[in-house]
C-alpha cells in the first residue's frame, strides 16, 4: 500500500511577498543583499509625518475658534463689540508675509547650496537670520497690540468678542513662538555642522511647510477680525 506524503501547510508569513528577500519573508523589509540604503530612500521619514499630522491639529484648533465666533457673533445677544484693531496689526500682517519670502528664499537657496553648485549661491543663512528677525518682530508687534488693547480698557474680560480676539491672537502667536525655537535650533546646527547636511535641509524644509501655514493661517485671522 503506496503512502502518500502531503505538503505541510504554508504559514501566513509564506505566502506573503518577497520571500526569500534576506527578512525571513516578511514584507520584503530588507532586501536580498542586506543593503538597507535602498528602503530607507523610499521610506517616508518621521519628521515628514509628523509635521502633516501637527498641522491638521492646529488645522482643526483653529477651524473650532473660528466656528464658534462665527456663531456667537451671529446669536441674538447684544453683547457683541465691534473690534477696533491696533494699527500694528496691519504692519504685522507685512512683516509675517515678509518673513514668509525670506524663508522661501532660504529654502531654495539650501536647495541649491546642497546640489552642487556651491559657486553659484550665497550661503543661506543670513536669510534664515532675516526670517527669525521677522519673526521675533511679529511676535514683538503681537505683544505691543496686546498691551496697547488693555491700557484703552479693553481686557480679555472685557467683552466676548475681545475675548476671541486674545484667545486667537496668543494662541497663533504661541505657534509661531515654537517655530521660533525650531529655527533657531536649525540655525545652531546650521552654523556649527554646515548646510550638506540632509537633516539640515529637511529641517529647514519642514519649518517652510510650517512658516507658510502659520502664514496662512494669519491672514485668515486677520480678514475675519476685520469683519467682527
């Protein structure tokens, strides 16, 4: 009597892809030749992650003072003040969208400086400089309306409607502030490791994405302070 011998049972990990691919058959992780190099050019870096999931945080934060104005403004109360903005608001809304072209322009400038052609751009650091100037002089002018607000009487108890003005206005410039610290790390770096570095320029390439949205974010603020 001929006795039949069965093929043991796959396991989930063989069937999966990339058997045989130096990881066991799991998921083709490593490759064949155990070069890891290869994967990580493909893999998306943390940072990168990181910085779109922060901002669709903030995204949200923003979207929920926004809509709440919105409905209290528009409730039957008769509570609600007309907002008369400090003139330094309007000389700030400049300087963020000033320090938002700097900042671009050091970026490209990076860009550059790191593909080879060294000879052909200025180092980008002095417009990494001005952004952080600009920055510290909205953050400056922020504190300055603030100030100025309270000495004319009108604290953040005084009314609801300047009770959202504070409550948006800090609450952007404590955003912008920890940008703020984040360039400044990357300039230290900057200065003491050089711009070859690709931690550097993913840095600095973050902070832009981020820069721009806070800019964004600003000018959205502004046009509905306006209107209140």
């Amino acid at each position: 009597m001929a006795t039949t011998v069965h093929e043991p049972p796959k396991s989930p990990a063989d069937c999966l892809p990339g058997q045989g691919s130096g990881n066991g058959g799991w998921r083709n992780l490593v490759p064949a030749d155990g070069e890891m190099r290869r994967v990580k050019d493909y893999s998306p870096r943390p940072a990168s992650t990181g910085i779109w999931v922060g901002l669709a945080s903030i995204t949200m934060t923003f979207a929920a003072f926004t809509s709440a104005l919105v409905v209290r403004q528009g409730s039957p109360n008769a509570d609600w003040r007309h907002i008369a903005l400090p003139p330094v608001l309007y000389l700030n809304t400049f300087v963020i969208i000033a320090s938002s072209v700097t900042l671009e322009i050091a970026r490209r400038r990076v860009a550059t400086f790191m593909g080879g052609l060294k000879d052909r751009v200025e180092k980008p650091a002095r417009w990494l400089y001005a952004t952080l100037l600009l920055g510290v002089l909205f953050v400056a002018g922020q504190t300055y309306a603030w100030l100025q607000l309270k000495a004319q009487g009108f604290g953040i108890a005084t009314n609801v409607s300047y009770s959202f003005f504070y409550v948006l206005t800090v609450a952007h410039a404590l955003h912008l502030l920890g940008g703020l610290g984040v360039w400044l790390k990357t300039l230290i770096r900057l200065r003491s490791r050089g711009a070859e570095l690709i931690d550097v320029r993913l840095s600095i390439e973050l902070c832009t994405v981020y820069w721009h949205f806070l800019l964004l974010i600003w000018l959205v603020m502004f046009a509905l302070l306006l209107s209140t």
